[in-house]
C-alpha cells in the first residue's frame, strides 16, 4: 500500500470539497492497529462536514472505547462529549458521557448530564427509560427533590405504586434528617394515600410523631387505618409497637395475638411475643418461642440469624441457662471453638454463682472434650476433683492412648463372673457426683476452683494412676469399673485430633456482641470514646442483626482508631448498601479507598467491592470496567470471571 499516495489524493479530494470521497480514501488506510485513531478521527470529521453526523460519531465511539480500554478517561470524554455536541439527542452517547463522569468522580457534570437525559426522555414521552437515570442522578444527588417528585410522579403515571411509595419514604428520610419535619410528613402522607399499609411509611411517621412529641396523632392515624381495615398488618404492627415502647404491655399483647392469628406462623410476631415474655420476667417462654424460630433458621444454614435470635433473651439481662446450652451447642456444631468457649465460660460462671457443683462439672468434661488442649479449663477440672476427693486427667500425646488401650485389653478380660462374685461393698464402684443421678451434691467453692495453678500432663498421669482419690486411696481389694473412664479418655483423644484437623481457616458466623450484651449493663460502663474494639464489635453485631444505621454510628466511633479506620469505612459502605442507600454507599468506598496505596491487595479488594456496588445500582458499564481491571491483575481473584461474563450476558456485548 502506497500510504504518501493515498494521503495526497485524500488531501486534493479535502480541498475539492469532495469529503465523502476522501473519507473512502483514508478508510484503506485502517489496518486495526493503534496508528488508526488519528485516521479515524479524520475520517470522523470529514463526515461532520459532509453533515453526515451518524457516520461520523460511529468512528468517534471507536475511538472513545480505545482511549477508555488503555485508561485514557479524560480523552474518551473528550471523544464523547464531542459526539454529544454533533448528536445531542443520541441518548447512548450522553448516557455513556454521564457514566464517564461519575467513574472519574465528577459528581455534579455527571448529574447535570443524567438531568438532561431524564427531561429529554420524559418531554418524549419515553418515562420508563427515563426512570434508569433518575435513578442514577439520586444515587449521587439524594437531596434533589425535584428529581424525586419527578420520580414519584412517573411510577404513579406507570402504576407502581410501590416504587412511589418507597421513593416517598426516601424523601421522608432525607427531611427528618434535615430536620423538615412538615415536608417529611407530607411526604409520608402522601405514600398512606398511594398505599395505607406499607409497613416501612407507618414506622417511619410514627417515629416522626415520637420526635416532635406528637404521640397522640400516631394513636388517631393507627386507629383511623383500623377502623377502615381492621386486618391492616402493617398497621397492627406499627400500633402495637407504639403501646409497647409506652409499657402498655396488654395493648401491645392483644394486637401482636391478633397478627399471630391473621398469620400464624409470622417470625415478627413470635419475636415481639417473646419480648413481652421478657418484659414480664418469663425468659423460659420466650425461649420456647425464639428456639423454634432459631431451629427453622438453622434449617436454612442461617446461622447467625439464629444466634442473633437467641441473643434477645441475653440482651434483655437475663442470664438464661437454657439460652447460654443452645448457643453453646450451635458453636460446637459449627465448629466455632471461640464463640464455643466464651459461651461456655459464661455459663460455668453461673453455675459457680448458683453452686451447682453436678452442672459445673458436667459442661467442663463436655468442654475440654471439644477443647482438650485448653490448660486453663483442665486446672479448673482438676482443682473441682481434688475439692469433692476425686481426681481426673486427660491425655495429651501417642504414649497416653496407647496406655489406655492396654488397659483397655486388661479389662476385657476379666470376667464379669468374676467381678458378681465380689461382696457388693468390694466392688469399689466409682461414684462420680457428676454423672450419678443418686447421689447427693457435693458444695465445692467452685470460684476458689478457678484460681488453683495450672494441671500438667505429668502431675495428672504420673504411673498413668487413674483410680479415683490418688495411690493412697486405692483400695486394696476389689475392682474398680474403668471402663467408663477410659471411653471417656479415649473420645477425649478423638474429638481432641478431629477438632485439630478439622479446625476451620477462619470462622465465619460471628456474633459475640450477642453474649457480651449478657452483661449489658457491666459493659456499658467499660465503652468509652477510646474502646474502639468494643464499639467495632459492636457494630458488627448490630450489622448482623440488620441495625444498619446502628451499626454505622458504632463503625463511625471506631474508626477513630487509625489502624481500624479503612475496614471500619468500607463496612459503613456496606451498611449504607445493605440499606438501599447507594448514594452514602459509594461516598463511604470511595473514602476507604483513600485509605489505601494504589494497586495495594486492600486497593484490588476495594476495587471489587466498588464494582459490586455499580452492580447493584444497575450500572453495568461501571461495574464491567473495574471487574475487567481486576480481571486483567488476578483474573482468579474471587468471581470475578463469572462476574463479567454475566455482565456481558445482561448487556449484549
């Protein structure tokens, strides 16, 4: 190919006025490599003067995606605000500038953008494309009223009246905020209207009336709503909770019965039941109620909200045995050994407080079963045998369980013949106070017990002496019956290996805040400005328990501590996500991002939750190019290959 020759004969065709024949000439010069962006940009503008402005932007757009694929945003928006000067109504191309904007972070031409795409859609008539970027434009501009009634406006001409619905309740929130409290009812007014038994807009206006101490309005609108539907859920609901947050405890009883017949199997309902059991000082009812409600979500592998479930009754400043066994058994099942033992350390506690030497017992040999190499625990088991003149121990290494199958072979031999022939009295059975139903308690100073110095393998199988009561008490004649002693050991062993084995990398249901608030009012005077760990774990647990805004004030507190402040922001981006807001959302990421060195492993790990968060607000551009970023780095980083790919399904491309 002659390139110079082609090029003078474009140029004479230029000045001849002859464009879309020189537009032909430069089009042999594409070869599908980089030098093709200056031709294309010729061949772009010599459409333009030809007025053939379509034919021109689809070289403008080649050359966009080009820039924008090598990370060049500022000229691909160049490129697109170009294409949006020639063919101001091509709605993809001014979307795809709106988009470009937002990703570099410029928030207000981004909006400006959005606002004119949506009032160009709507004058044409096109009101449900126009409802993407509205959509958008109040994920970056919540507080633009305008855009919201717009919004509103256009659901209702559609006839979604749940969308108008929730966007009224947006609008609500974002005037309590600002502490319009007049426009903020209005608003919710306005969504009773559209539709009286959204539960959300009931909670939120009697929230309203509790600021402004208005309380008596919230009784008259309940009522009102009652009257016209006396099956009105939401209402029920919102009624019952305002007579239970004034102690009117039957009131509230008579309405949440009255769900539970409508709804017989309601979780909300059996939740708020328990709590007027609490209330009334009877946590064994409310663990009746809460323990099926757990049980069902164990079911669904829901664990921690079966936890949470649980943690009612402990909030409530109940020390619940009951409880305390369930959450215990949970952990064991999940193989969660340190949520496992911190439950279990609470409940030995109360059964050292209420001298329940059987009990105490009893959950010590069924923890170091599970936690065998737990040095702590096996001093306290060894300083309660020594009090009630027993003593026990358990192996730690290969020589002990081969020891105990020998004794084991030992015993297998005598014959039980031998030992019916033995007087009753010289059988020296053992009589351990914690698992013989007959005998009677032994009182054992079980906190004293607590402070006896630690057990070690040597002291505890020295001449592997396993009778009871040590050398001395060995009784000279008779035969003592092992054999439950050495199952014991021998599970002990198992369940010591397997838990080694099996030990999880990392645990995942997290819920401690629920056992800590066992102690609530201990633990509230220990929280101060500086504990960021407790408010951190705090947080935690108002997030798993869907206390979003709860648990944003807390992450706030502890991201005062600078080595906690970027995974504190990211997990208020979360929370603000898991909410709805994706305007606070991305604010959040975003600032946890700045936290970070650029291409760091908490910079990718970010990256990705930011893309997830385009997803979610249906900003599939957004979200495929930082997922094709992360791919091109990891591309076995997390989902990330079958996140784009599904993407590309949505979109076409």
């Amino acid at each position: 190919m002659d390139r110079d020759r082609i090029f003078a004969q474009a140029k004479r065709l230029v000045k001849k006025g002859r464009y879309l024949e020189a537009a032909a000439e430069y089009k042999i010069l594409l070869t599908g490599e980089e030098q093709d962006v200056s031709v294309k940009t010729i061949i772009g503008d010599l459409y333009i003067k030809a007025e053939k402005p379509d034919k021109a932007v689809e070289y403008f757009r080649d050359i966009a995606d080009f820039y924008e694929q090598k990370g060049l945003y500022s000229k691909a928006i160049a490129i697109h605000r170009r294409i949006n000067k020639y063919i101001p109504h091509d709605i993809p191309a001014s979307a795809k500038l709106a988009d470009l904007y937002r990703e570099r972070g410029f928030l207000s031409d981004a909006g400006r953008e959005y606002k004119i795409l949506a009032d160009r859609l709507i004058r044409n008539g096109q009101k449900k494309k126009a409802v993407e970027f509205l959509d958008k434009l109040l994920q970056i501009n919540s507080d633009d009223n305008d855009s919201r009634m717009s919004l509103i406006r256009i659901h209702r001409e559609l006839g979604d009246k749940r969308k108008a619905v929730e966007e009224l309740n947006k609008a609500a929130e974002w005037d309590m905020r600002a502490e319009e409290y007049d426009k903020a009812e209005q608003n919710l007014w306005q969504a009773i209207e559209t539709m009286d038994d959204h539960a959300a807009t009931l909670e939120r206006l009697v929230l309203l009336y509790s600021r402004r101490n208005q309380l008596k309005k919230a009784f008259v609108l309940l009522k009102k709503l009652l009257d016209r539907n006396e099956n009105n859920i939401a209402a029920l609901f919102s009624l019952g909770d305002l007579h239970f947050a004034q102690d009117e405890i039957e009131d509230a009883e008579r309405l949440y019965l009255k769900i539970a017949e409508i709804r017989p199997n309601d979780i909300k309902t059996k939740i708020k039941l328990g709590k007027i059991h609490l209330v009334r000082g009877q946590p064994d009812e409310a663990f009746r109620e809460y323990e099926i409600i757990a049980d069902g979500l164990l079911g669904k592998h829901k664990v921690s909200k079966a936890i949470g479930i649980l943690g009612l009754i402990l909030a409530s400043d109940v020390t619940h045995v009951s409880t305390l066994m369930k959450l215990i058994s949970i952990y064991k099942m999940q193989a969660n050994t340190t949520d496992y033992l911190l439950a279990g350390r609470v409940l030995l506690s109360v059964h050292a407080e209420s001298g329940n030497t059987k009990a105490y017992l009893s959950l010590l040999q069924d923890m170091l079963k599970v936690v065998p190499d737990e040095t702590e625990l096996r001093q306290r088991l060894k300083t309660c045998w020594e009090k009630t003149g027993m003593q026990r121990s358990y192996p730690e290494d290969r020589r002990i369980v081969n020891k105990i199958d020998e004794v084991r072979r030992i015993t297998s031999r005598i014959q039980e013949k031998e030992i019916e022939a033995l007087p009753s009295n010289e059988k020296g059975e053992f009589k351990d106070p914690s698992v013989d139903p007959a005998s009677p308690p032994v009182s054992v100073d079980l906190k004293g017990a607590e402070q006896e110095a630690a057990l070690t393998s040597r002291d505890i199988f020295k001449g592997m002496d396993l009778f009871p009561g040590g050398e001395e008490a060995r009784q000279p004649a008779g035969y003592y019956d092992l054999s439950w002693i050495i199952e014991e050991e021998l599970q002990s062993i198992r369940s010591f290996s397997s838990s080694k084995d099996q030990q999880p990398t990392a645990i995942e249901e997290k819920d401690l805040g629920e056992i800590v608030r066992e102690f609530r009012k201990g633990m509230e005077s220990k929280f101060g400005k500086d504990d960021y760990e407790s408010r951190y774990t705090l947080g935690i647990a108002f997030l798993e328990q869907e206390l979003y805004q709860e648990a944003v004030e807390e992450f706030k507190v502890a991201a005062g501590n600078e080595t906690m402040r970027m995974d504190c922001f990211n997990l208020i981006s979360l929370c603000y996500r898991k909410s709805g807001d994706f305007g606070h959302a991305l604010e959040w990421v975003l600032r946890a991002r700045d936290l970070v060195p650029d291409g760091s492993a908490q910079d990718w790990a970010l990256k990705y939750e930011l893309a997830e968060l385009y997803e979610a607000m249906n900003d599939g551009a957004g979200a495929s190019k930082l997922y094709k970023e992360i791919h091109d780095w990891n591309p076995r980083y997390r989902d990330v290959r079958s996140k784009l790919m599904s993407l590309r399904k949505k979109t076409g491309s």
